[in-house]
C-alpha cells in the first residue's frame, strides 16, 4: 500500500539517498529498510529467510527488495539522517534480537532517523485486530503452503 508519502523507487536506476527510509510490500505486511549506498540496506532481516530470526546485516538492494516494489518513505524532519542515519544503521549491524511487536524492521528503521523505538503496522495491528487477524492468516496460508511444497519435494526420488 503506497501512500502518498511513499515514493516509488522501482527503477533501479535512480538512486536513493543516503540513508533513505525504504519499504518493500510483502504477503500482508511492508519490510523496511535504510538504504546506504552503493547499491546496499541495512535491515533487520527478521523472519525473513524461514523460522529463525535474522540479525541486523547490510545487503543488497535486489535481495532485500526480492522481487518486489521499492518505495522510499518521505520522513518529516528526521533526527538523523545522510550518513548519519548510515552510521546509526550500520553501528547495530549483528545485533539479533528480533521482536515482532517491539524490536523488528521498521521499529529499526524509525530508530536509525528519528531515534524513537516505533512501528506504524505494529500499532495499526494493536488498534485495528481484523488487520491484525488478516495479516496473521495470510502470513500462515504463505508458511503452509511452503512447507507443503518443501514436504513434496523432499519424497520426490
């Protein structure tokens, strides 16, 4: 869902600015993160590649986009940002302590710009339950049907 303080950023051949505010739609939620130049973000990769957490780590803008959207968040007035947004970026790199509700992606993000520990969608999810509900099964309808493609592949000889 782009709003119109999201940019689209989709063409890959304009740049972003140095610690740009990026988000990235997904199955029933949006992935965020800052973006540090060089082609590179900086995000809290979550739950991103399965069932365990990831930590903080600098990646490349495709992979971190996969495949999808980019949007560039118009922030009002940040605290920090350009390098110094990097730099508070990169100073969590490793750190692995990914909480949905207090501690994920945007949480990161808001923290690199505006030094608040904040997330829009977590507080849609807490003020707003159907959101939450419908998040909630697309993301399990999504997990199912990857382990009943992964179950399938696994007996095929």
């Amino acid at each position: 869902m782009k709003t119109d303080k999201q940019q689209r950023t989709s063409d890959h051949s304009i740049e972003p600015l140095l610690g740009a505010h990026l988000i990235t739609p997904r199955c029933g939620y949006c992935h965020h993160g800052i973006y540090v130049g060089e082609g590179r973000v900086v995000h809290y990769a979550g739950f991103g590649d399965g069932h365990r957490c990831g930590p903080v780590e600098e990646i490349p803008l495709a992979r971190f986009a996969a495949g999808h959207e980019v949007w560039v968040k118009v922030e009002a007035w940040p605290k920090y940002n350009g390098t110094d947004a990097v730099r508070r970026a990169r100073s969590r790199l490793g750190e692995n302590c990914y909480r949905l509700w207090s501690n994920n992606c945007e949480h990161f993000c808001t923290w690199c710009l505006h030094d608040e520990n904040r997330s829009e969608q977590v507080e849609t999810w807490l003020t707003e339950p159907l959101a939450a509900l419908h998040t909630a099964l697309r993301l399990l309808l999504v997990e199912t049907a990857a382990r009943l493609s992964l179950s399938r592949t696994a007996y095929v000889f």
